[in-house]
C-alpha cells in the first residue's frame, strides 16, 4: 500500500486505517482530521507540497513495485516538447507554464455537456449523510462547474412526497419535495457548467420519477439509468431507527430487515433488542435470462426516456464481471448514451455490507482496464464509443491524472464519491463551531473549534484558502449566502485542479484531449501484465537505445 497510517512529509494523519484512495476506510462526519483530504478543504493547493520549508528536506517512499492497484502506476514526464497548446498560447516556456494548463472538458453524444475539470461526484441519494449535507455538495459542485448526481430512492424514503397508487408509469407523483430541493439547490448556482444528474432504480421506475423530473425541470437535468455500484452487488440501502418509519418504507413498498410488520420484530424492537432496521432496493433485470433480452430492455428504456423529452441519459455501472462491463459498453454506444460510468470495486458512500464491499466484484484498476481494452474492440469496428467516466476509490489529484491516462481517450471525468463529501463534513463542523446558532441547521458536531483547525485559522476567511478567489467569483453579499462545507468543497477542487495541472505540464500535456496511455507506466510486472500499461524499464527503451547506438 502507497499510504502509511501518517504522512509525516505533508503533516497527515488518518484516524483509521486508510484504504486505497488514502481516505479511512470509514470516514466520520465529526472526524476532527487531519487526512490530506480533510487538511486540503481548508488550506487548498498548499499540501501539495511538503510541510515546513525552508526546514526540512522530502523524498519519497513509494512502494508501487507491491501489488496491483492505481498506486502501483507512475506518471511519465518528458524533457521536451508541449502539446495541446490552445488559443493565443505559443510553444514558448512562457506560456508552457502549469498554470495554462486547460482542465476544461465536455462529454455527450447529441448535446454536450460542459465541465471546468474532469470530475464529477458519486451518486449520493436517500442516504441521511447525503440528505445533511446536500448544500454543500450541491452548491460546491455548482460553483466548481463539475456535474453532481442524486442518487437513487430520494423521492421513495420522503415522508414528504406524494405518491399516488396505481400502475401506470404517468404522473404517479404527486409532489416531491426532497428531490425538488437537491435539484433547485444545484440549478440556482448552475452557470453552464457542470449538470445535475438524476438517477433511476427499480423502485424510482415503478414511482414515475422520471417523469416527474422532466414534467417540472425538462432538460435541466441528466437522468442515468443504474445497473449497480463498486461497493455492492445488490440493491442500495439504507438504516433507520425508527420503527414508525420503517412501517413507512415497507409501506412504499421497499424491503425492510427485520421486517417490522412482524409482531416478534416489534417487541425486540421495543425491547432494545432490534435497534434499527435496513432498507433495501430490488435487483434490477430479474426477469430477463439472456443478453439478447438485455439487451431488448436497455434499448426500450433508452427510448422511452428519450420519447418522454429527455435529450440527455446515462448510464451507471458496477464492478460486475467481463460479461456486463462488455454488455454496457457495447449498449451504452449503440444507444449513442452521453456517459457511462464505470465503478470498480472498492468504492461506496452508503451503507453496504462490509464483508460485500471487501470480497465482491472487480476492483478498479483491473475493470477500467479491461473498459479500455473492450472500448478498442468497438473503435476497431468503426463505432463511436461512449464517453466514459471512471469511479471507485479515487481521492487525489494523480488518481485523476492516471485513471484519465488508463481508460484514454474515452474516459472524459473522473468520479468521486467519499472524497468530496468530506470537505461537506468539515466544513459544516467548522461553521456550527464559529457560530453556534447555526450548528443544528447546518448539521455541525463540534462545540468549538479543534487545535487541527485552529492551527490554520479561527475563522472562515483565515481558515480556508479558496474564500477570497470563491468571494470574487459571487460578490460579497451572494458569499455570505454560501455554507462553508460548498467553500471547503471549492477549496479542495482547487487543489486538486492544481495538482492535476503540474503533472499535465510536467507530462507536456496542455489540454485534456492530449492525456494518452503513454503517460503512465505501471511500477512492477504484475500491474503491467494486468494492465497492458508497459513497464517502467520498458517504456520508450528501444528510442534509448537508437539514441545510444546512433
């Protein structure tokens, strides 16, 4: 593993025990810090670089010569050249500075969509975590001009929203009001970048949510189609610890375990015994056996949302075997789908099975490079591939830089699920802290302010690093208006557009479209067998070698 529990360099320190991304493996809303995830919503770009200068001396301790994972790739730079260069730029070492490195992207078939870098969310749905810190996502999202993504079953656990029996997909909703809230809170700070994705399950279907979006929001919003998630292989789901509203959402038809209809579940409960419940979504496809069938479904449901005024779908899948991830590459093109997002094993917001989570599926570096493998077969043939964004595990900013390279040059965005939620957490807790009035209403969980934070500043203008830069953007009064968790979540992107931006220029890469496998080589044999990313030895050793033998 490429993480150590503490990263003495930067001045990191993760509570548990970091996983893959370099994020805990459980991550807490009240987590006091400091990962470099965390420490980046406040102070930014800074931590890129080590801690103490003028003080110290830093080298590396990199271990990508172990296993195989997105760690175990290296990032190619060259001694010549620039490409991508754009606009009035020059080839000359004055423009080919980082800083002109141009993150902007798009991504789409028949209506692209913009996006000021190549990141988008994870689907965060009818998880409470989601329904806390939503401003924050939303607005953070907006304001950074990435796409962000309701995920499934927000409109189902409402105890709000009105749903009128009967089968018929129409107007089966009457009212939505949670929903209605995630999409308004992103489309008010929404300027042309970015989009607002609305994601459909088994029971989103069967509740016409679909047509409720494109009845009152038309083309402001991206419906995806799911299939599944990187962290889970059955549906989503969530815990509550009411048994009033696990009544409820059994009676909206949902699975519920224990079910609490059952007079023995009901005295455990009372009892203390059964102190909460899990709500479960249905597996999708269950009455189709062949891919022919599959296939026939997909189509339809591609039509029917297109017939119902829908300019825009996509699709999301999960860390199946090779058979899907072929199944949706090939009918995410053939339906000319304006993304499909691929997330590999590893990956995750809510509240999946941890032993699932652990033995189940692909995981990410061996999904996406068999997504790349199977997407040259269809180029090969002559078809135009759907865009693909890659998700599952990714925190950092060369995580970007090598998912981007590995899956190039289908891959548009990159997603991140656990990693952007966290500056919605921290900033929350900072500003309940400051102002205590506010604490509830934001949902913070400090009652003051931690020595982690308090040795970056004591207030928000001295603790985060992006509130001027954000401030100019809005204006002073509009500032005001935006939660901290959506100016730490700026804060963050910042340094991770940045980052991204120094191993561009470093690889001579001025724009997005220029990023190719040839950017990356994989640390040890085992990663390039399974990767078909060569060796680091290997690379360009036989242009060394025409060099020396000239």
């Amino acid at each position: 593993m490429r993480f150590a529990k503490s990263n003495d360099v930067l001045g990191t320190t993760n509570r548990g025990n970091p996983a893959e991304s370099g994020l805990c493996t459980l991550c807490r809303a009240d987590c006091k810090g400091k990962c470099e995830t965390w420490l980046s919503s406040m102070v930014g770009r800074k931590l890129l670089y080590p801690r103490s200068f003028g003080l110290v001396t830093a080298g590396g301790n990199n271990t990508t010569h172990v296993g195989v994972s997105y760690n175990s790739l290296r990032i190619q730079g060259y001694a010549y050249g620039s490409q991508g260069i754009t606009g009035a730029m020059t080839h000359s070492p004055d423009d080919c500075i980082f800083p002109n490195v141009n993150l902007a992207t798009e991504f789409g078939k028949r209506k692209k969509t913009r996006i000021r870098m190549p990141l988008m969310t994870g689907a965060m749905g009818s998880t409470f975590i989601a329904e806390k810190y939503w401003d924050a996502f939303a607005i953070g999202g907006a304001l950074v001009g990435i796409p962000v993504v309701i995920g499934e079953n927000v409109v189902g656990v409402d105890r709000g929203s009105k749903i009128a029996p009967g089968e018929s997909k129409q107007g089966k909703i009457r009212s939505a009001p949670e929903l209605d809230r995630r999409i308004d809170t992103y489309l008010r700070y929404y300027d042309g970048y970015g989009a607002i994705i609305v994601q459909l399950n088994v029971e989103d279907t069967r509740n016409g949510v679909a047509e409720y979006v494109v009845d009152k929001y038309g083309d402001k919003c991206i419906i995806e189609l799911k299939w599944g998630q990187g962290a889970k292989n059955i549906g989503g789901e969530i815990q509550v610890r009411s048994l009033d509203y696990a009544m409820f959402l059994k009676d909206r038809g949902y699975v519920v375990d224990p079910d609490p209809s059952i007079p023995e579940v009901q005295k455990g409960f009372e009892q203390g015994a059964i102190k909460s419940f899990a709500r479960h979504s249905r597996l999708g496809g269950t009455h189709l056996d062949s891919v022919a069938k599959v296939e026939e479904d997909f189509m339809n449901s591609v039509e029917y949302l297109r017939s119902i005024g829908f300019e825009r779908v996509t699709l999301k899948t999960g860390s199946y075997g090779m058979e899907e991830l072929a199944m949706a590459i090939r009918f995410a093109t053939d339906a000319k789908l304006d993304l499909l997002t691929i997330d590999g094993s590893g990956g995750g917001t809510g509240m999946s099975p941890w032993n699932m989570m652990q033995s189940w599926g692909v995981p990410s570096i061996n999904l996406h490079a068999k997504a790349h493998e199977y997407a040259a077969i269809l180029t090969a043939k002559g078809k135009s591939v759907v865009d693909m964004s890659f998700a599952g595990g990714f925190a950092l900013e060369d995580h970007i830089f090598k998912a981007l390279a590995l899956g190039a040059p289908y891959t548009k965005l990159i997603c991140m699920g656990r990693a952007v939620m966290i500056p919605g957490f921290l900033g929350a807790n900072i500003e309940g802290s400051i102002y205590p009035e506010r604490r509830a209403e934001v949902n913070g969980n400090w009652n003051e302010l931690p020595k982690t934070v308090l040795e970056v500043g004591k207030t928000a203008d001295e603790i985060f690093a992006g509130y001027h830069d954000l401030e100019k953007k809005l204006g002073r009064d509009e500032m005001k208006k935006i939660p901290y968790g959506a100016i730490a979540f700026w804060t963050l992107a910042d340094k991770l557009g940045c980052g991204l931006q120094q191993l561009m220029a470093g690889a001579r890469k001025f724009s997005l479209d220029q990023i190719s496998r040839n950017e990356i080589f994989s640390g040890n044999r085992e990663t390039a067998h399974e990767t078909g990313i060569p060796h680091v030895s290997d690379v360009n050793d036989e242009n060394a070698r025409r060099i020396l033998n000239a």
